[in-house]
C-alpha cells in the first residue's frame, strides 16, 4: 500500500508546527540565555522526535517494512521544512506585532557595536545601521529562521536516514524526489 510521505506525515508535521509556533508567541527573542536554551531544547527535542516518527510509521505501514536513504531523508526533510517554515512565517507575524522586540534587538545591537568599535566612523556607522535595519526586519527575520530551518532540516535527515533505512537488497526507488510516492 503506497501512501504519499506528505498525507503519511502530515500529524506529525501538525504537532510539530503547533508546538514550534507556540514556541515563537510565547518566546521573548531578548529572553535570558537559559530561556533560549531551553526553548531550542525543547523545540529539537519535538523536531528529532517528529522526524523519527514519521519515518518509523511511512517505513512500517506503507513500505512494507523497508525505506530506501532517499525516502527516509525526504520524510525527514519533508516534516521539517513545513514546520520550520510556519514557524517562520509566525516569526515574522509576531514582529510585525510586537515592534517593541525589535526595538529592543536594536539598542542591544547598538550597544555592542559601539563596545566592539568605539572608534567608527560616522559613515561606518551609517552603514551599520543600514544593514542592522536591515537584517531585523520582520521579513528577513522570518526568511533567516525559515533558511537556518531548512539547513538544520537537512542535516537532521541526514543523520536519521542513515540510522532508519532498511533495505531488503534491491528496493524499488526510482522516484526518491517525488513526494507524492
């Protein structure tokens, strides 16, 4: 019985993306670092958790048992991505919401720039704060979380592809690409 590895993953992507998106609302970005810790903790914890799942479950119930590197690697990639990229977009919403975080991201970044360069000149620190405002938008936020998602994704799926594959000596995987298959 073959099943899509998107409908066969689709309520661990749902439970991860909850989770990930709650993370964002009731995370303060300026938060102790113990608070950051523990966040990413917790949210790698679910994602390593997720990923392992889903592969288990498309391995078992509708490969019959065996997953090929390729399979096994793009149902991790595939519950990652969509989650990490809501959470993401949810970023973004929650700065374009709340400026005041990214207010305070500012003065902080000025803070250190000023400790680490005391002697600027006036046309460097023009350009500092140019990409500063730059970078701290709400949608390069969003787009820098939603890309270090991706690459995390990647490596994650990397990793337990390689420890959940289960070939049966020549397993039919002409369309590792397709997530439809």
């Amino acid at each position: 019985m073959k099943k899509s590895i998107l409908a066969s993953s689709i309520v661990h992507i749902l439970i991860l993306s909850i989770v990930l998106v709650a993370l964002v609302f009731i995370d303060n970005p300026i938060d102790n670092n113990q608070t950051i810790a523990g966040k990413w903790v917790i949210r790698w914890v679910f994602s390593i958790t997720a990923v392992v799942l889903a592969t288990l479950r498309y391995r078992n119930k509708y490969s019959n048992g065996f997953i090929s590197y390729g399979k096994a690697f793009l149902v991790g990639f595939t519950v990652i991505s969509i989650a990490y990229g809501l959470r993401g977009i949810s970023i973004g919403i929650d700065l374009s919401n709340n400026p005041e975080i990214l207010t305070e991201m500012h003065q902080l970044a000025e803070e250190k720039m000023y400790e680490d360069s005391p002697n600027m000149s006036e046309e460097e620190e023009e350009m500092a704060f140019s990409m500063l405002s730059t970078f701290t938008s709400p949608v390069s936020m969003a787009l820098l979380s939603i890309l270090r998602g991706l690459f995390w994704a990647a490596i994650l799926s990397l990793v337990t592809a390689a420890i959940f594959k289960k070939t049966a000596g020549n397993i039919d995987d002409e369309d590792p690409i397709d997530i439809e298959s």
